[in-house]
C-alpha cells in the first residue's frame, strides 16, 4: 500500500508540474504582450526581460491607440456591432433548427441531417469564391449586412442545439401537445429554458469566433469606415510595425472583450459542458 500510495504521490507531482510548464508556456506571451503595451519602445526587447517596467509609458501608448490618427474606436464599434448581431441571429436561428431536428417528425429528416452534418467537412476556404460572387451579384459586398449574413449560420452550432435537446425527455413536449401547445409555444416556453446552458455556450463561443474572424471582413470589405478591429489591427501593425509597443497596446485593447465574456460567462459553459457530459 505504501509503495503504491508514494508511486502515485510521484506521479501526481509529475503530471501537475507537466501542467504548470504548459500553462507557463501558454501565458507567457500574453504577460509580454501586456508588459510591452507599458513601456517605452527602447524597452520593449530589453534581455533579460523586465516584466514590470522601469519606466512606465502606457498612458502615451493607449493615448496614440484610441485618440491618434487610427481611430480605434470606430473599428471597435464596427466590430462589435457585427458580432452582437451576428451571435444573437446564430444563436436564434441555431435554437430553431436544433429544436426541428430533435423534436419535429417530418419528411427526410434522417437524410437532411446526416447532409448538413456532411458538410462540417468543407472547408470554408473551399467556398470563399461562390460567397465573394453571390455578395458582389446581390451588391452586398463591402457593406457589414454581409458579414453579419455569412456570420448568422453554422451548421455547428445546429448540431450543438440538437445534440442537447435530444436529450430533454419527450414526455414534456407530449404533455404541452395534449394541453394544446403548438410547436412555436413548445419551444420557447419548455425547451428552450431548459437549454439556457448549451445556449449560453453557443453564444459564447460564437461572440469569441466572431470577434476574432479576420478571413471574412479580409475578403468582403475594403472601406476602412468598415474595418473591424482585426483588420484594424492589420493596418495598425503595418503603418507602426516599428513601434511596438503602440502594437501591443492595440492587441491588448482587443483582448479586453474576450476576456471579460469568458469571465462573465464561464459558469454557463461549466453548466453546458456538464450537463452534455452527464446527459450525453
């Protein structure tokens, strides 16, 4: 027992130092990126590295990034505007399907879903062309309207409703069909508050994605009244790329968000994760 019990106490320290080297590694680069963003640019790449700066320059930095010549707050209101709207439409219309495909008998579905499955394998490079085609023939392109549309529908998203509420047991639905209840009354007023966890994950993940998408706005826009922050970014980057510290600053201020959501909505993908695991 003893041998045993001091083999897995090694094994334990072993794996757990494994784990801290890796977290280590992994959030390095971010403690560098925020230690750069408060220094003067001789300091930036100063050996041995001084993470907490001797002089501190982060006010003029964060100045030039939101009051200089980039306007950054145009290119984060455009941003979020676009992912508000587009996690709010993926989220609905995501529930919707879900919903269809788990609770609604009607004719092939078997064969549509395995379809739309299917289609998680293309790779969304491989549609770029027709999409570009479609926006310049419907005179969408270079508007945000297009962004949003693209932005609005995943097919991971469907799975992912469908694959919880599968699992929402039919006697609820049986019973609201007896009362009376309609599909639409269904829907939302027995599954989807049943749902609240994977639908808090969804719009989580999405919101992230979609902050982060740099191919579409790359690829349908061109004003820079339009700009995302990550086209934004771009532009920053190659005008100051020798400043970096004016670019650590400008990837600080787009990581604000995403951190806060997660922060803010943590709990609700714990729930999700668990409740997928427990019920799945």
């Amino acid at each position: 027992m003893k041998t045993g019990s001091v083999r897995n106490n090694i094994v334990k320290i072993v794996l757990t130092g494994m784990l801290m080297i890796v977290a280590i590694t992994t959030i390095m680069p971010f403690l560098w990126m925020i230690s750069a963003s408060l220094k003067v640019e001789a300091d930036v790449f100063k050996f041995p590295i001084e993470w907490i700066p001797r002089k501190f320059n982060a006010v003029a930095n964060y100045r030039e990034v939101w009051m200089g010549r980039y306007n950054f707050v145009m290119f984060y209101w455009n941003t979020f505007k676009i992912t508000v709207v587009a996690t709010v439409f993926q989220v609905i219309f995501s529930a919707m399907a879900g919903y269809a495909f788990a609770k609604v008998q009607f004719k092939f579905k078997n064969i549509i879903f395995p379809a739309l499955l299917a289609a998680l394998m293309v790779p969304d490079q491989v549609i770029l062309v027709p999409r570009f085609l479609l926006a310049r023939w419907f005179g969408l392109y270079d508007t945000h309207a297009i962004i949003i549309i693209l932005l609005s529908f995943s097919v991971y998203g469907m799975f992912l409703m469908r694959q919880y509420m599968v699992t929402i047991p039919e006697a609820l639905s049986e019973s609201a069909k007896i009362d009376g209840a309609n599909h639409f009354r269904i829907f939302t007023l027995i599954i989807l508050p049943m749902s609240k966890p994977i639908v808090a994950t969804l719009a989580i993940i999405k919101f992230v994605w979609t902050w982060n998408d740099y191919q579409t706005p790359l690829v349908f826009l061109k004003s820079r009244s339009l700009y995302t922050i990550q086209l934004g970014i771009r532009q920053f980057a190659s005008e100051s790329g020798t400043f970096y510290s004016l670019v650590m600053a400008a990837a600080v201020c787009t990581i604000i968000p995403l951190i806060i959501i997660f922060l803010a909505g943590q709990k609700y993908i714990l729930e999700g994760m668990a409740a997928g695991a427990v019920k799945g």
